[in-house]
C-alpha cells in the first residue's frame, strides 16, 4: 500500500484529487505545463513495469508530478523507463526494454543497491526515491532544484517530409564547467500510453503511464571546459503519432552519475 508522502498531500489539498493509488489520472499535453522562464529542470526518471504490483502507485505519481509542477522555481522532467525482468511473470510489459534494463543495472551499481527493483526513482542521476519513503521527494526535488545546470536547448525538431520515420532536431549545450566529461542522450518518449494488463501481478488493471521511453540514444559528448552543438537524426517506430511525442535531451556524467543539463520539447509536424 502507498503512505501518502507530504508532496502528494499538497497535490490532494491544493487540487482535490484522490490519492487512492489505482485512480488513473488524466495526462495534460505537455504545452499546457509551461513553467517560469527561468525555472530550474530537474529529470526524474522512474524504472518500472507493468508486471509489478508495486509500479501503478508509483506511475501515478509521476503522472502528477509531470502534470501540476509542485516545486516551485522547478521544470519537472520525467522519464517512465520500463524493465524487462518482470516480462517472465506472466506478463510480458509491450515498453520494456533491453537498454532500460541495463540503465538501471548501471544505476544500481553507482548507487550502491545490490540488486535492481521497481518501483525506483532516481532525481538528477544521484538521488534515489524509494516508493516507501515517498516523504523525501520534495526535498530531494527541491536540492535538485537549486543545483546549478548546464543550459541545454533542442531546437528545429521536425519530421523528414520525405520519409515520415525520421526525427531531425538541433541540440545544443553551453559550456561544461563540471569536472568530469559528460554525454549528452536523447530520449524518444511517448507522453500518455495506456494498457490493459491481462496477466501477471496487476492482470485485470487498466494502467496509464506517461513519458515512456521507446528510444534513448548517446549522440555525443561534452568534455570539460566545451559547448556542444549538432544535428541530428533518429528513426521512429513506423505509425508513431507525432502529437503524442515528447523529446528529452540531457547531458549526463559517466558511470551513470549526475545530470548536468536536461531539455525537453515536441516535435512540430
């Protein structure tokens, strides 16, 4: 059962929303959530699967932080990343993926965890939120908050008129002034996917999940001391609809270790 964190009592005194952990809420489109100009983002990715029994409260919560924007001076990014060693339980999750897996194995060892499990949010690649100890989020959101970021910007995001499965945009990263090298990914999500779980843990459940990664690539690096400037290209699974379709690029130390700068953005057709 999920406890009720002090940020998800905000969300339910402020806005009168339930906080029974199966109530799907709807997902906004990403233009509507327009934060201050000079808001600070902060990415959060949530590793999960739709074959855990503990991942819809988790994927709700998400949901409401990319909604409402509860942090003030904060541009929540999010990221719903789905892993794959829940598919043998008798629910194979259709966004799972090999990669995401590995992410987080990485993550893990970088953290110091032993294993990997789901529900796991992880704030600006170095603060871990436990689905238990929901009470740290807004804390954790607010230090993220008010660490300083390496502005990224994507721009020119469009479709090749030529051929509707390519994705062209313009990333650009000021100057690294950080210790360490970092890359930069890109990150092709899907901003509201709905499933209807049919076996496993949650068979029988109608699940709503937001920002689902399909795709996350490394298109370069940035060392110490340089900007980053480059085009580029990535292939879309044919029949993507494009207004459901959300680009995340963010620069990241190695190992994986802290994030750096983080953007997001939608592709105009």
């Amino acid at each position: 059962m999920l406890r009720p964190s002090g940020l998800l009592i905000s969300l339910h005194l402020l806005l009168g929303l339930p906080i029974a952990p199966q109530a799907p809420a709807q997902v906004k489109p990403v233009e509507s959530k327009a934060a201050a100009a000079d808001a600070r983002p902060v990415l959060i990715e949530l590793f999960t699967s739709e074959g855990c029994s503990s991942c819809p409260p988790a994927d709700i919560i998400l949901q409401r932080l990319d909604d409402y924007q509860p942090i003030a001076g904060a541009r929540l990014i999010v990221l719903s990343e789905h892993v794959t060693y829940w598919d043998h339980d008798g629910w194979k999750d259709p966004n799972s993926s090999p990669a995401l897996t590995d992410r987080q194995s990485s993550y893990e060892t970088a953290l110091g965890e032993k294993e990997s499990f789901t529900p796991q949010f992880i704030v600006d690649g170095i603060h871990e939120v436990h689905i238990e100890r929901m009470e740290q989020m807004e804390d954790v959101l607010k230090k993220a908050k008010d660490t300083p970021k390496v502005p990224v910007r994507i721009a020119d995001v469009k479709i090749d008129p030529a051929d509707p499965t390519i994705l062209r945009a313009h990333i650009e990263a000021d100057a690294n002034s950080e210790k360490h090298n970092a890359d930069l990914y890109v990150a092709v999500a899907l901003s509201h996917v709905e499933s209807q779980v049919l076996k496993g843990e949650n068979g029988g459940k109608h699940l709503v999940h937001v920002a689902v990664v399909q795709q996350l690539t490394k298109v370069g690096k940035l060392p110490k001391g340089k900007s980053f400037t480059q085009d580029i290209q990535l292939k879309l699974k044919p029949g993507t609809d494009l207004k459901n379709l959300r680009l995340v690029a963010f620069l990241q130390e190695s190992g994986p270790g802290k994030i750096l700068g983080v953007a997001q953005t939608k592709p105009t057709s």
